[in-house]
C-alpha cells in the first residue's frame, strides 16, 4: 500500500510556493493544510492544493494530528519559532535556509529536533542539480589538481532584486544578500572541501541602520588549508551574476547563476560545458524527504549542516 504524508505547509511567499508544485507531483506527499497571513495569497494557493485547510495561525495548523510534517518559508526571523512551536507538536520538519536568524536560534533547532529524533532538513535546491553533481564527480576523479583556490562572487545591480521585493529581505535584522544567497554556496564549500577554521569580513552598510549591507569582501580558511575569497556587491551598474569557481592547478570550473558550467583548461579559455556533458541530477528535496520518512537512506542537508553554516554565516555578518 502507498504511503502518503501530510504536509502542513507556513509561509507561501515566493520561495514557498517553489515546493508547493515538487510536494503536487510526488504521490507520497498530500498536501494537508496551508498557513500564511496574507489572506487572498491563502484562499488561492488553498484552492490549487485540493482546497487545504486555511489558517492564518500556524499554531492551529499544528493541532492537526494528522499532519505528518511542516515546511516552514517564512522569512528566517521566524525560522526559530515556528521549528520550536513543530517540533514540540512532534511534527517533522523541512526549514527553508538559512536555518536561523543567529547562531544560538539555530542551536536551539537543533537541540530539540535531536531530542524529539525528528526527521529535519534545510531547502538547499543547488544539491540536487547537476551542477553539484558534475563538480562532485569532477572532484572525486581528481578532475583539478591541487586547488588553488575557491572564490564566490554575487554582484547585483538591484537589491532586492526585481522579482523579490519584499520588506524583509532589504533589512538588516534578516535581509541581505549574505544570508539570501552565501548559504547555497557555503554548503557546496563545507561538503566539497570541508571544515571552516577562520573568517575575515569586512562588510559595507548604508547609513539607514535598517537597511541590509551593500558589500562584503571576505576570505575563509578550511581545515585542509584552502581559501575562499568571497565578494558581493549591490547597486553596481553590471548585469548580476552569481559565480562560485573553483581554480585548479590543471583544470578550473565556474558554476555561473546556479547553472551554467564553464571550464578552463591549463592556459585555456573558459568553455561552457553543454547541459548533455553534465552528470545528471541525483533526486530532488521532497523525493529524498519522503525518503528519510520512510527510515531509508536519504541524500538531504539536515539541521548538523545547517548549524554549521550557520556559524560561518554569523562570522561573515559580524
């Protein structure tokens, strides 16, 4: 007999209704119940999910008992409450990133999700995408020679960006492009090459102290003795672009605006690796998701990950 879960879903921004349409698609999962305080955004989304439940109060959403799991896309000030309020109500937990809004939110996460032996994973979309998994067969075959180094350049001319204007991703208390974007590519830094032992950041803010940063130049140190060098800017007159390149001693790749591979061979030009070159993609979020609720192996960046990037990001922010 099929298995279906019921999922709770708390937040229906932009980035949540990105899963909505992976949880429509995969036959384990039902969507249950939809929350979010925006009422007409709630009684349309309500409707194309099978006429969910509606709320506007995510605690009486968790009073459902038969809701297996929450997805919680909120913004990150309101990662901390709504994973504690889910966890006490032993509901399994799927986070939008990064997972907290400080170090101590994010331990606090922690903690209880391992004491409830909930099963918890942060939306983290590049892992599951050929690029990641294109760098990681390059990486185990030896592909690069010694690196180099690492750099990872997020250049905007607009931020927010055009498509994203919401209050809350221009503040400081939770916005920015350091905590929207750094923590895809410092995930992809922590699994490829392993642990941060030191960071240097200097970040630039505009006088409006509620306003988020408009540049970071920052270097990490990882365990094995390579070096990132991490740039951002905002408000510059260039096309954005997105660029996490690893530079080898024989060969070097850059992943550009999440998809697009180019390589360089030694002394070469860059070349764009066509999408029929690339490893294919390994699963999706939700398919691994379902996975870990039926207590098989799961490919998934958990709540231990999630911390982790957590103190990196907070070094970067302060």
């Amino acid at each position: 007999m099929k298995q279906v879960f019921n999922v709770g879903i708390v937040g229906l921004g932009v980035v949540g209704q990105r899963l909505i349409s992976q949880f429509k698609k995969n036959e384990n999962i039902k969507i249950r119940a939809v929350c979010d305080t925006n009422q007409d955004l709630l009684k349309i989304t309500a409707l194309e999910c099978e006429d969910a439940d509606q709320f506007t109060n995510y605690n009486e959403l968790l009073e459902l008992e038969d809701i297996d799991f929450v997805y919680v896309a909120v913004p990150p000030a309101y990662h901390h409450q709504v994973v504690l309020a889910a966890a006490k109500h032993n509901k399994h937990i799927l986070c939008e990133k990064p997972l907290a809004n400080s170090l101590e939110e994010a331990e606090d996460m922690l903690k209880i999700v391992e004491e409830k032996k909930l099963v918890h994973a942060i939306h983290f979309p590049l892992v599951y995408e050929k690029g990641f998994a294109t760098i990681k067969n390059m990486i185990e075959n030896g592909y690069f020679g010694e690196i180099k180094r690492v750099t990872l350049k997020m250049h905007f001319h607009q931020w927010p960006r055009p498509w994203q204007q919401t209050n809350w991703i221009s503040s400081r208390k939770q916005g920015g492009f350091i905590r929207e974007i750094s923590p895809h590519y410092l995930q992809l830094i922590t699994y490829f090459f392993g642990t941060v032992i030191k960071v240097t950041s200097h970040v630039d803010y505009p006088i409006d102290p509620e306003l988020c940063e408009t540049g970071l130049i920052a270097t990490i140190e990882l365990e094995n003795g390579i070096k990132v060098l991490m740039d951002g800017i905002s408000g510059q007159a260039e096309k954005e672009e997105i660029a996490f390149t690893i530079h080898g001693e024989k060969s070097s790749l850059s992943l550009i605006n999440w998809r697009k591979i180019y390589i360089a061979q030694l002394g070469g030009e860059w070349n764009e690796l066509m999408e029929n070159e690339m490893m294919p993609e390994t699963s999706n979020l939700v398919s691994e998701f379902v996975k870990k609720m039926q207590m098989q192996d799961a490919h998934l960046v958990d709540f231990n990950d999630g911390f982790n990037i957590q103190k990196t990001l907070e070094k970067l922010l302060k």
